[in-house]
C-alpha cells in the first residue's frame, strides 16, 4: 500500500510524460491516505496506538481486566454489592455479548476486585502505561465506571471518593470527573427516553435537558459550541477508532450505541433550536 503512489507517478511519467506522473503521485497519495485511516490513523500508528495485533491483543485483555476490576471494587466501595449493582453487571455482560470465556473470565475479575484487600494501584500503573496515550480508551473506562456506581440510583461518598481517586490517576481533575458523571447521566436518560420512543411510551419531558447533558453542553452554549463537543465525542466513540487502540471486540457494540445517542442527541438538539429560531 505504502508504494502505491511511487508506482503510480513511475507510470504516468513514463507513458503520459511529466505532470501526468506528478499528477497521479497526489491522487494514489490521497487514495491510499483515505484507505490507511488518514491523519488520525497515521498519528496512531506513529505514537504505537494499535499498530500490532500483539499490541492490540495486549491492550483488549487489560482493558477487560481494568473494567472489570475496578468493577468490583467500586461496587464494594460502600460495604456491600446491592442487588441492583449485581443486576447492572449481569446486564452490562448481556449488552457486551461477551463469549462465554470472556464472561467467566469478567466474574472473576469483579470478584477480585471486590476483595477487602485488593489494591488496585499496578492495575492503574499498568493501565496507563498501556492506554495511557488513549483519551478515547480512558474515557470508555470512565464511562463504564460511572455507570456502574451509579446503577442503583445514587452515588455514594465511598463511590465518589474512589471514582475521584481513579479519575486522577488517568489525569482527569475534578471538574473534568463531574462533566463525566453528568454525561454518563444524560447519556443513560436519553438512552431511556429513546427506548421508551421506539416501544411506544411518549419520552420524558426531560429529553432536550438530557441530550444537552449527554453532549457534555449547556442550553446556553452556541451552535459552534454544541458542535465542536458533538464532533469531539463521536470521534472519541468512534468503534473503529476504539477497536484500533485496543477495545475488545466483545465492547465495540457498547461503544456503537453510544456513539447512535450521541447521534440522536445533537440531532434532537438541532431539530429544536431549528424550531425555535
């Protein structure tokens, strides 16, 4: 792929003559610059994001082992795992699609990580020595993190401290931590008011305030604003970006639909600062 456009410009230049071969050096250029991922792919592959399967291999199975791990450890922050965190992690399983082995696999990694002695400092020194680079894997992880201390309706202070602690340690601040929770929110109930859309059930009047808040935006931001967030985030949960810098195949689908409420968030947004001009 890679000497494409030198063959392409030998061979104009040899048959057509000079700017012929010039010519077709820029086209095969751009043609094989679309087909290699463009200046995102090519600024991945030359800071080592996903350039080897062995590289990939190894990011997707510490990438299951950090969410999983933290997981646990998060929801025996408060002194127990309530059954509505348990029922979030089964539903988290069956949303992923996780293989069998990968299921086995996750139910040992919760469990580890909701131990009373588990210190979860290596993994997040091994994370980001790994993931480090990644903005979109990070914030993959606190997304499910979030979701997952929040799945039975509140966020605790032992859950908050911990989320806080790890935040930090991926290179979040604090201001950066709570615009995270608050899109994971709007993100969640805007999935809910999409859902009940598709079944039948009228959505909650709340719709345009969570779509805001899934955007990570304000009712008050401009246009330009609003766009910029949108365009930052579907790049971010980009499934194809995700799966080249390590996501496990099992989370891509996860990632898919996020990227579809992100989507119809910014569309629902569009559609009513359209309406009332």
């Amino acid at each position: 792929m890679r000497y494409i456009k030198f063959i392409v410009a030998i061979l104009g230049f040899y048959y057509y003559g000079f700017w012929t071969g010039i010519f077709g050096f820029f086209i095969a250029f751009f043609i094989t610059w679309k087909l290699t991922g463009g200046l995102e792919g090519y600024i991945a592959r030359k800071i080592g994001l996903g350039n080897t399967r062995a590289q990939r291999a190894t990011r997707q199975a510490l990438f299951l082992k950090t969410v999983f791990t933290l997981m646990g450890k998060l929801s025996k922050a408060d002194g127990r795992v309530s059954e509505k965190e348990i029922a979030h992690v089964e539903a988290f399983f069956v949303q992923l699609g996780l293989t069998a082995e990968h299921r086995k696999e996750a139910i040992q990694l919760f469990k580890l990580g909701s131990g009373n002695h588990y210190d979860i400092e290596p993994l997040l020194e091994e994370f980001n020595h790994e993931c480090g680079k990644s903005t979109a894997l990070k914030q993959m992880l606190m997304n499910y993190l979030i979701g997952a201390a929040i799945a039975d309706g509140n966020l605790h202070h032992a859950e908050m401290k911990l989320l806080s602690h790890i935040s930090q340690a991926l290179g979040y601040n604090e201001a950066e931590l709570q615009q995270l929770i608050a899109m994971t929110r709007g993100q969640d109930h805007f999935s809910q008011d999409q859902y009940q859309q598709h079944t039948g059930y009228a959505p909650s009047k709340n719709s345009l305030s969570s779509a805001y808040q899934a955007l990570g935006v304000k009712e008050k931001d401009s246009n330009a604003e609003i766009k910029k967030a949108y365009r930052r985030l579907i790049r971010e949960f980009h499934p194809d970006k995700l799966m080249g810098q390590g996501l496990p195949e099992d989370m891509v689908k996860k990632a898919t639909e996020r990227s579809q409420e992100i989507q119809a968030a910014y569309d629902l947004i569009k559609k009513h600062r359209k309406a009332n001009k």
